[in-house]
C-alpha cells in the first residue's frame, strides 16, 4: 500500500506539468486471469479537496468543482444559470465540457438493475464521499439510473431521428450518452455541477512522430496511429495489446476508458464531416454498420464495466454512429441513438447474431468484435486483487425490492406500466425514456395501448 500511494504521489506531482492530466479510472479489480486490464495500469489516482465553501478542487487536473448539483434543470438554464452562480465566492464558473465532465467518473462504480427501486448496495460513478449525488426519485416519475449530468457539449449531428442532443455524463450507470434536449414532456431536464479554472484541460496538442505513432503534448500519452484494422473480443483485445511491439517499445496496452475518451473529437461525426469522432492526423478504418453504410467502429477499452448482476461487459467508446433499435416491436428501426463520442458496453465475449435488435432500453446495437487503438505512456505497472463475481439478481448479499415484491420486474409491459389500471399507458405513467415513449405511440394520441404495447422480456432482462 506504502508503494502505490508513493506511485500515485510521483504521478500527481508530474500532473501538473501536462494541460490535460487523465485521472485514473479508480479501478482497482481485475476481473478474471486476463493481463492488461484497467486495474493492472496506476495512473494519476483521484483526488479532491474539499474547500468547505460548497467548492471541491481536483488535485489532478487543478479544475474546481461546485459540489452540489441542487435541484435538475433543462438544459437552457443550466447555460444561463452558469455566470450567475457565485458558489465559494467565484464568478467565473461555466457549465463542463464532456471532457472536464468525464474527468469526474470513476469506474469502480456498479450499474443497476434499471427497473429496481432498491438502492441498497449500490455504489456510483462518481465520488460521492466529496460530491452529493441521489439516483433518480421514483416520486419524480424517475427511474432509478435517472442522475444524467449536464455537458456543455452538444452534438454535431442529431439523434433520435432529428432531435438537438447534448452529451451527458449518467454517474449512475456509467456511461455517456447523447440526450435529447427537448421532448414531448418539454424540455429534459439534468443535473449540474459548474468548473472553473485550467481553459486548456481537454485540448490535445498531437504531433504526428513520423513512425505510426502519435504523442499528444496535453496528456503526456503515446497512441498508435493506425487501428487494429479487425473487431475482436474483449480477451483477444487484451491479448493483441499485451504482445505488440511497434515503433520500438514493447509497453503498448489497451487504454482505459478515460484515456480513450481523451482522442474523441466531439466537433466530428459521420453525418457531418464523413469522418469517425476522431483527428484526422488519425487512421481509422472504415466499417460496413448493421444498417448497411458507411460508419466507424467501436473501440474497446480495458476498463470492465461492473453492474450489480455480473462484470461479463467492458466498456467501448462509438467513434462512428452510436446506433440502436427502436420503435414498436415487429418495426424496429435503426438510427443514431447515442451520437459519435458515446461510452456504452458491450459483453465481453459471445456472439453478436444472439442480440438482431440490440439490448437495452434503446436497443444499442451489439457487435462484441470491436476494435483497438493502443496506447503507452502515463502508467505504473501493478499487480491488482481480481474481483469476486457479482451474485446475480442480487445488492449487498440482498435480493432487490423489486425481486422480493415481484413490482416492475414481471408481468406484461401493460401490468408494469398501467398504474391507475385504465387500460392504457400515459406519459406520466411511462418509465422509459420520452424518445421511446414517441415510437411506441403509433397513433400520436398521447397514451400507448395494448396493440402499441411492446412485448418480450421486460427491460431489466434485456440489458
């Protein structure tokens, strides 16, 4: 313990001399035998200190934080409301850009079982010993996973069809996703947390080196120019990662899931620039998606992504369209659900043709074959715990409430939703995301009925 905190002390001194210092994932488990995980990498560990002014500085990047998101907003006042707050006596706040966002997440964090009311066990993607945090209140009309956070990053492109989107980071089930800003409802309406300080944090400064490599000034990290050029699983990532040797160094490894985010150019995507959400100076090979056109690929990472039922998923990044399937059921349709820069997972082994419409509540499309961009630098080698295996169905050693009651978890998709028994399903009534609600309701009157009604296992064991 003596060695890794001198080694997380030597990296947090060297922080301060980059303009974008990554934090470590916080992920401190290996998940089975593999070499090459998130964990068997220490980087810049989290930091933070409280100021006791309603303020938190982050030791790491030297960006300070308000530590209360108060009550959620849409996202025009989130904008607004940022040059009006004057927490710890500051004026200069804005609203993050994913990037600073990100640099919050810590992926020691467990995803929930969505249709759970029990938060009992559960455990956040963020640090919620420094900054106050709450799932989503099922007063609200909320799911529990409801806690998405605001970015002052919007997307290039639309998603959903047509819609505005901004890029969000949800520190409860770990992912970054682009949501709509505006639906039927209203507007959506999202936490905040407001940054000062350190303007250059999440700018890359890349040199090509003339020898398939690029270093980035900003991070202090060296990347592979070209990808691997072929999908493959999560275990053969790994392995491809741990047995390269390019440019003259054997030390190249697969990134955790904040170094990748750290090469995403969120001002890029298919639908505007042709290109993946990625520099040019770059080589990115070009896919076939499961729509038949021209796209860009997932790119896996090294951290797992941990829920309450298993850790058999890691987490990728969408340089291309994040697509998913949706719509009524027998007319699925598929488009750019989450937008080009999205985090999400995928299992880690398996076989895709197991998943024709995805998984999830927006049918995120499941490809398992995702391919890798290596990187070096930045990292202390260690030797890290492998984790126990999460009990299935359970929290804490508990069954969920949900499991214990038989509430929101069986029955038809109408028995779950239709709370006043009215024989239909109003947008009040309907849990799921706004845009899903739109597809469901064929005839536009507001409410879904049992011929709009999808059908099929219920959400939680579709993720």
């Amino acid at each position: 313990m003596k060695r890794l905190l001198l080694i997380a002390s030597a990296f947090a001194s060297s922080a301060f001399a980059l303009t974008y210092p990554i934090v470590d994932t916080g992920q401190t488990q290996a998940y089975g035998e593999d070499a090459g995980q998130d964990a068997h990498y220490l980087a810049n560990a989290p930091s933070y200190k409280d100021n006791g002014d309603g303020t938190v500085t982050d030791l790491v990047t030297g960006l300070m934080w308000t530590k209360d998101p108060g009550d959620k907003m849409t996202y025009t006042d989130a904008l607004k409301n940022a040059p009006k707050c004057k927490v710890g006596g500051h004026g200069d706040w804005r609203l993050p850009t994913i990037k600073e966002l990100y640099s919050l997440i810590k992926l020691d964090g467990l995803d929930p079982d969505p249709m759970s009311r029990d938060e009992s066990g559960l455990k956040p993607f963020i640090d919620d010993s420094i900054f106050n945090f709450t799932y989503g209140k099922e007063e609200d009309g909320e799911r529990i996973i409801d806690s998405q956070f605001a970015s002052g990053t919007k997307y290039v492109s639309t998603t959903m069809g047509k819609n505005e989107t901004m890029f969000g980071v949800n520190f409860a089930d770990g992912r970054i996703k682009g949501y709509p800003i505006k639906s039927r409802r209203g507007d959506k309406l999202f936490y905040v947390l407001y940054v000062r300080g350190n303007p250059d944090y999440g700018v890359n400064q890349f040199k090509d080196n003339g020898d398939g490599t690029i270093t980035d000034a900003a991070t202090g990290l060296t990347w592979m120019q070209a990808d691997s050029g072929k999908g493959m699983d999560w275990p053969s990532a790994l392995e491809y990662a741990e047995g390269m040797e390019f440019a003259g160094h054997s030390d190249w490894r697969l990134p955790n899931a904040k170094e990748l985010q750290s090469i995403v150019d969120y001002t890029r995507s298919p639908d505007t620039t042709d290109s993946p959400a990625i520099d040019p100076i770059f080589e990115s090979t070009a896919i076939k998606n499961e729509g038949g056109k021209k796209d860009f690929a997932h790119y896996w990472s090294s951290s797992t992504h941990a829920s309450t039922r298993s850790s058999d998923t890691a987490t990728y990044f969408a340089f291309g369209r994040s697509l998913g399937w949706m719509g009524p059921d027998g007319n699925k349709k598929l488009m750019d659900v989450h937008g080009a820069g999205s985090q999400r997972s995928d299992p880690k082994t398996g076989d895709a043709s197991q998943f024709p419409e995805g998984r999830g509540p927006q049918g995120d499309v499941i490809r398992i074959d995702n391919m890798v961009r290596l990187v070096r630098g930045g990292v202390e080698k260690i030797d890290p715990p492998v984790a126990k295996e999460p009990k299935r169905g359970r929290r804490g050693g508990q069954l969920s409430q949900s499991r214990q009651t038989g509430q929101r978890s069986g029955g038809s998709f109408m028995e779950r939703e239709d709370r006043n028994g009215d024989g239909k399903v109003s947008e009040d009534e309907f849990r799921g995301p706004m845009e899903h609600f739109i597809l469901l309701d064929k005839n536009n009157d507001g409410y879904l009925s049992e011929n709009e009604a999808p059908t099929g296992p219920p959400p939680e064991r579709r993720r």
